[in-house]
C-alpha cells in the first residue's frame, strides 16, 4: 500500500508506535482531531518564534523564508483539521497541554546561545519526526474505519517528513555537524524515554496501552 508505515523503515526513533496505539486512538476521533489541531497550531507558532531566533550576527541564508514557509504548511494543515472537526460536531478547545513536548522542551539549554538554538531545532526536528511516524500508523489503520481520516493521515505524514528534515539541515548550519550529530543521537534517547511515560488515550504524543490495559 503507498504511503503505509513501510515507507518509515528506516527513520532514526528509538521506538516505533505499534498498530494497537492508533486503533485504540480512532474509536474518539474528536479528542485525537482536536489534539491534532492544536498540534499543528503550535507547530506553526513554533516556526514563528524561531524566525528570530536566528544565530549572531545574522540569519544564515534562507532562514526566514524556510521557516516561514514551514509556518504556513502548519497553518493550512490546522485549517484542514479544524475543518473536519467542525463537520462532525466537535470544536477547538480553548486550551491544551502536551506532556511529551512539554518534556522534550524541557532538555533545552536554556541562555546557551547557539546551543539552545541547536536544541530547539533539534526538538522541533524530533516532534516533526515522531509526528510523522504517528501519521503513518493512523492513516493505515484508519482504512479499515474512517476513510476520511485514512486520507488525511496519508496526506500529511509526508509533509511532516520534510518539516524534520528542515529543522535537520538548519540545526547542521549552528555548530559543527559532528556536535550536531552527537546532540542528536542524545535526544533521540530522550524522546523515546518521555514518550513511553506518557499516559495512554486520544492524542497524538500519548503513549502506547499495555496489554492488560486493553483486556480490561
């Protein structure tokens, strides 16, 4: 099947999300909608934020146009999402919390200069990345339930695949890629670990119920 996970087989997370996670995710489409929207919301405002937070003297080449351009795919994705939502009786909730970003956010080094900026690429990288991977598993197992759900997820894994590599590359022009490489080998650690802590239920970074969780 195009696009399944298969195509996935080869991206560097620590832990893989297995089929059971998004099955269990597809029986409230409304919360795992809602979660999603605000996802891509602050993904956008993510891409925002960083357009000045570029290295000194001055942004390397590029740098606003990309990220930009990464803010508004995120935007019309939030777009896309809000609208499926709306069609079938949910809403946007006013606020929202993400313990695994919340998590991940944490590992940044805070008043390092370019080392925190590394970081923050790298994290965004990472959520990019996992997002990506979350998507493929949903729209595979979305086929078998919500065929509109399944050409959502099918759409937008690869759009998150090229965000990852973006953040990627712009984290190879801070410092040195070998420090960039040794930094990323770390935090790919680190998000498998926040990721497996998370509680279990409708959203796109939550974790993975154990067997006698889903017996019960």
């Amino acid at each position: 099947m195009a696009n399944s996970i298969a195509d996935l087989s080869d991206i560097p997370l620590k832990s893989l999300t297995p089929t059971i996670w998004a099955v269990e995710a597809l029986k409230d489409p409304l919360a795992l909608l809602n979660d999603h929207a605000w996802l891509e919301k602050k993904a956008a405002a993510n891409a925002l934020e960083l357009i000045s937070r570029w290295p000194p003297p001055k942004p390397p080449k590029n740098w606003v146009n990309v990220l930009a351009g990464v803010a508004r795919d995120e935007a019309i994705h939030l777009s896309q999402v809000v609208r499926i939502l709306g069609r079938r009786g949910g809403y946007l909730t006013r606020s929202h919390t993400n313990g695994y970003a919340n998590g991940l956010r944490g590992l940044v080094r805070q008043g390092r200069g370019s080392l925190e900026l590394l970081d923050r690429l790298l994290i965004s990288a990472l959520i990019e990345l996992r997002s990506c991977e979350r998507f493929a598993v949903l729209g595979e197992a979305a086929e078998k339930c919500d065929a509109e759900l399944a050409k959502l997820y099918r759409t937008l894994w690869t759009s998150e695949l090229g965000h990852y590599q973006v953040f990627l590359k712009l984290a190879n022009g801070i410092i040195r890629p070998p420090e960039v490489a040794d930094r990323w080998e770390n935090l790919l650690v680190r998000e498998a670990e926040i990721l497996a802590l998370q509680p279990p239920g409708p959203r796109m970074h939550s974790g993975v119920e154990s067997e006698s969780d889903t017996r019960a």
